[in-house]
C-alpha cells in the first residue's frame, strides 16, 4: 500500500473521525411533519429521499475522496445508493457515548457537515439528509467500509435492530445505503427513472470525473438486458451547457462556450462559469451552489449578470458601437439569447430556507464579479469578431424590448380597466374572491360553447381561444402582445408585466382566478394547443405555476354504453374494466364511444366528467427541474427539429395514436 493511499485511509490524518460528528436533536418531528423536511409526500418528496442519500457521497466527491458512486432501483421500488469515499465513521462518539454511524443515521443535525476541518463544502448543510430518509423508510440497511473492517446495521422507520456491528474484514473503503420508502407515509412509492436519470446526470456534469451509474432491475432495456445508465463527464459544465443548447434547438453565436473558473483565496469561494450566446429570445441561466440547483438564483447570479453588464457596455461603448445604434441599451438587453451555467463551492452557505433556492453570501457577488470580468474583458480584446456578433444580438434586443413595452402597454391599458375592458369572448362567473374563482382557457368556441353552458356560472369562467395560440418560443416579445388570444389571456386574468423589484416580471395584484385550467380535446391537436399554451404559461407567466394556480383539465377517451347503463372511461385499462363490467368482458355487447373532441359531448356531460369539482380529474401543473423544463419546451417548440425527434422516438411507449 503506499503513502497516499494510507493517507486517505487514515482516520488521524484525513480528520474525519468519532468526534467529527455533532448531534443537535432527534427525529421525531420528520415522521409527523415530513413535508418540512423534503418537499411533500408525493412524487417530489418520494424521489428527494434518493437525492440526499447521493448528495452525500457527492460531498465525499467535493472533498476529494469519491470517485465512483452506483444508484439501483430494485422490483420492490427500494434504493440502494453505493460510494467508494472513506465510509461513515463507526467509533464511539465522546460527547454522546453512542456509536457515530448510529448517531448520522438515527439523529437530526447529526453529521460532519457541521466541522469545518471534516468538509471545506457540502451540499447537505442542513444535516437532515440521511436521518431524514432513515425515519422515512420502512427499512433501511446501511454497509460501511472504512479501517480495514465491514460493518452495518440495520434500522426499522429510524429505530436500530441491533447495535452497529462488525461483519468482516475490507480493503475498501465506501458506504451503502439501502432503503425502502414507507408507504404509510408516502402518497406513492414508484420511483419515475426519468427523473433520477436527470438529477445524476447534472451531478456528473457539475463533479467532472466523477463517475455515477445508475441501474434500474424494475424493467429490462430493448435487449432483455438490466437498464443500466453511466453517466461520467471530463468537459463538465461546458459540457453540459453544449448538451443543454443542442437538445433544445438552440443554435450559437459563437463558436465556443466561454469558460470562466477562479478561487478567491481568502473565502476558498470556488466560481465555475459556462457561457455562450444563441439565437433565441430568451435568456437561460442555470444556477448551483455546492450542487444544489438555486431556482431562484441569488448573490452569485448577480454577481454574475452585474460583470456581464458592465464589460459588455464598457466595451461597446469604447468601440462606439451604442452611439451608432442610437438606441438606450438596459441590462436584459445584455442577457437575451444568453445561456449560463453559474457553479460556486462556497465553504458556509447561507441558503434562504430549507429549500436551498437561493443563496444569500454576500461576498460571493463580488467574487464572482471580479473572476467573471477578468475573463470576459480579455474574451472580448481577443475575439472582435465574437465579440462584434454578441454587440450586435445586444442591439437587436433593445430594438425588441422598445416595441415589447409599447405592446405590453397597450395590453395593461386594457388589463386595468373594469368589466367593460374584459375581452368579449369571456364568459365570467360572478364570485369576485380570486380564491374560489377558475378560469377555464377552452380550445375553440364549439367547445367554449358547450362549457359556458355546462359550467357553475357562481364560480366557473370560461375564455375560448380561437385555434393554435402564437408559438412563443419562436418569436420575438412583442410580437407576442400583439397576439389577440394572448392579449385576452392577459386581460381575463387580470395580471399585468411589472413589478416594483422587477420590471419583467408578472404582476398578480389584481389575478382575478386562482385556478386557470387548460382544457382541450383529447387529440393531437388539442394536446399540441394545451403545450403551446403551457410553453406560453411557463416562458412569461411562470409566477402563475409557482403558486400553483395551473391546471389542465382530464376529459375522459371513452364512454362505454349497454342499454341504459353507461360509464366514462380515462385510460385504455379504464375501458376494459367497464365492457368487463358492464358487457361482460364482450366488447360487440357494448356501444363505445371514442371522444376526439370536447364538442362531441353535451353540456351536462362536459359537467359530469370534466367540471364538476366533486367528480372531475384535474392534473395540476408543477416544475420540478426548472433545467429540464426549459430544455423541453425549448426542445419541444423550437426550430430544430432532430431532438424534438429523438424525444418524440425515445417517449413513444407513453404515446396514445389516434385513428
């Protein structure tokens, strides 16, 4: 063995040790209030379980000591997540008195992300991560190699089956976590791939040579084979910008991603910046912290867009390419078709809630400003040509952004007025309390028709739009508020563009609904109209989906009929329950109706299935990944058309074909 691998194998000279770990209270209250600790009990908390079991290896990963890491799914939905780092540590805890792998895993704040000398970063600052899974889980089984020795233990809904044991001897190092959600806590228990799939392959993009595997032995691949995904990066966040852009259709101005990377040598604040410029209209900036994606951004995207806006403008203003274009530049100007990855290690967070959205480290601003602009300024002195072609879509923008805020202005003048400046197609409902009003947004006005009539006038609006709406991913801003289906969705909801901290943002002061559903055929057409409608939602309204004012509407497929007994049907299995139940399993013994559009069923039908709060389905519209979900609707409604095929290709088995 040499001297470096003993060094990383000694407890005593890497200081992570017994007495590294600090205990601040037990776990209770996560059994009682889960969703305090990991989101909600649903789907988003259910998969939050694997990420903090994973983000701990990660932080062994920051700290220099993982390389490798395996995640499996299993047929029982169990998880089993495996690192080669220096394994939990399994001494007796002096301040405690207990065994420390049982104190990490059995106590709340527990762990060495609290010791300065044990992580210099971690994402799991809140020291809740593998506690908070173990009082979650039915069962749970954690395996340590560290010292020469094997040991586990066990644990039932948090408690130990029996004291941390010795179970042979290592020469590796690593811990593995196996556990099982409880399905009395949780709504479901069904791990969704696709999401796992998209958090570890941010991981290995923003941890470049760490290489993650994921195995799912729930369903084989194509070839009978265990579904097995490697997901390993050298180019890291330039990488990963490359691969965001290209999915999403986006084409670049530039050649090349500009790197920016730096350490501030008093703060140990580590920047990593991957920047381009690309033909959209939009800006798209991804943010991390320790990697944990920060949605609502903070200090180190100001710092960020703060550079970028002054090297820009003190370069085209030395260059007198502003004076020529006799136009007043702002900052958005500068961040229109701008794609980012902003990645900072900051040692001690300070994250805005449990949530980790934002980051609030004040000096990690002017770090980032410093490194960004030393780098940019001397991008822009040696590449005149990049640089002329990035002035130039600046100019552009501010062009744009003149004629949004006229066409914006028009909408608002309309927005503000009272009934009588409501758009004429509208049917309202007459609750004027936002909180018990919705708004259905109805596809064409043969349907608009038939759910003015079938809705509760008390509480029911309903705004039919005529056709597809203006696909706004391909087109300029104000263009867009000059759409009249657009403008009308402005002016029913009752929101206006502006706000006191933001001047793009949207302004819910005056939102006259707190329920806008989307309601379309269940078609290709209709499914094409609700995603350009949700493309729209997402890109200028997204306060909307935050708030979880958003929904879309579930119109059943099927109405299976004998005589005069009838029943809707949702899915295909739906279907064959009702002929099983109603014709006796013989489908020449029953009507079925195959439902295309809303217009095929009647007023009191529409009500029955798809309005009627008491027996309708509706799917309410959430971000999980604000990544993914910009690079879908990117990808989905943008130019290029490769990747939406290869999306469309690779989702075919999820796809209903109508006839």
């Amino acid at each position: 063995m040499s001297d470096t691998t003993q060094q990383v194998l000694s407890p005593a000279t890497n200081g992570y040790g017994a007495d590294s770990i600090q205990v601040l209270e037990g776990l209770e209250a996560v059994r009682k209030r889960p969703a305090m600790y990991i989101g909600d009990i649903s789907v988003k908390g259910l998969h939050h379980l694997v990420y903090e079991v994973v983000d701990n290896s990660i932080d062994e990963a920051l700290a220099g000591y993982c390389h490798n890491i395996v995640v499996n799914i299993y047929p029982d939905n169990s998880v089993s997540v495996e690192d080669d780092g220096r394994g939990i540590p399994t001494g007796m805890n002096t301040k405690e008195q207990r065994n420390a792998l049982e104190l990490v895993m059995t106590m709340l704040h527990a762990g060495g992300k609290f010791d300065k000398n044990t992580y210099k970063v971690s994402g799991g600052l809140h020291g809740v991560g593998v506690s908070c899974v173990n009082a979650l889980s039915s069962d749970l089984h954690v395996t340590v190699q560290r010292d020469g020795k094997k040991y586990e233990q066990a644990y039932k809904i948090g408690i130990p089956q029996y004291p941390v044991r010795e179970i042979g001897l290592s020469d590796k190092t690593g811990t593995r976590v196996h556990f099982h959600p409880d399905a009395s806590i949780f709504i479901t228990t069904v791990y969704n791939r696709e999401i796992l799939e998209s958090r570890l392959r941010e991981l290995s993009f923003l941890n470049k040579g760490v290489k993650i595997v994921f195995n799912d032995y729930r369903e084989p691949d194509e070839q009978g084979m265990t579904y097995t995904k490697i997901f390993y990066s050298e180019g890291g966040i330039v990488e990963f910008l490359e691969m965001l852009d290209a999915n999403a259709g986006r084409n670049p101005l530039i050649p090349k991603v500009i790197y920016v990377n730096g350490i501030d040598e008093g703060t140990h604040v580590a920047v990593e910046i991957a920047l381009t410029y690309n033909d959209s209209f939009s800006e798209h900036i991804y943010s991390y912290v320790n990697n944990i994606n920060t949605i609502e951004g903070g200090t180190h995207v100001a710092g960020f867009r703060r550079a970028l806006t002054r090297v820009f403008k003190s370069y085209g203003d030395k260059q007198n390419h502003f004076e020529k274009a006799k136009v007043e530049i702002e900052g958005d100007d500068y961040r229109e078709g701008l794609s980012a990855i902003i990645s900072v290690k900051v040692p001690e967070p300070q994250f805005e809630g449990q949530t980790k959205t934002k980051l609030g480290n004040n000096e990690v601003s002017g770090i980032v400003d410093t490194t960004v602009s030393k780098v940019l300024e001397a991008f822009l002195e040696e590449n005149p040509r990049e640089a002329k072609s990035i002035i130039q879509k600046v100019i552009l923008a501010a062009q744009a952004r003149a004629a949004a805020r006229k066409a914006r202005e028009l909408v608002q003048r309309k927005s503000v007025l009272s009934g009588g400046g409501l758009p004429g197609k509208l049917a309202d409902c007459s609750e004027r309390s936002p909180e018990r009003c919705e708004l259905y947004l109805v596809e064409g006005d043969s349907a608009g028709g038939t759910a003015k009539q079938g809705r509760d006038r008390g509480f029911q609006a309903i705004l039919p739009l005529r056709g597809k709406i203006l696909n706004v991913e391909k087109a300029m801003e104000h263009r867009i508020y000059e759409n009249e289906e657009i403008r009308n969705m402005y002016t029913a909801l009752g929101v206006t563009v502006g706000t006191p901290e933001d001047p793009k943002a949207l302004n819910l002061a005056k939102l006259r609904y707190h329920k806008v559903i989307i309601m379309t055929d269940a078609d290709v057409d209709g499914s094409h109209i609700a995603t350009l409608i949700l493309t729209f939602i997402y890109r200028y309204m997204s306060a909307l989906v935050e708030q979880g004012y958003i929904y879309i509407a579930q119109p059943p497929l099927y109405l299976v009929k004998k005589g005069k007994e009838q029943a809707y049907a949702w899915t295909e299995d739906q279907r064959t329950l009702q002929i099983e139940r109603i014709g006796g399993g013989k489908e020449d013994s029953v009507s079925v109706q195959r439902y295309k559009g809303l217009g095929e069923m009647n007023a009191s039908q529409l009500w029955d299935t798809t309005m009627n709060p008491e027996t309708r389905t509706l799917k309410q519209v959430t971000i999980e990944s604000a990544t993914e979900a910009d690079r879908v609707f990117s990808m989905l409604m943008g130019d290029e058309v490769a990747p939406r095929r290869d999306f469309i290709e690779s989702h075919a088995k999820y796809a209903r074909l109508d006839v």
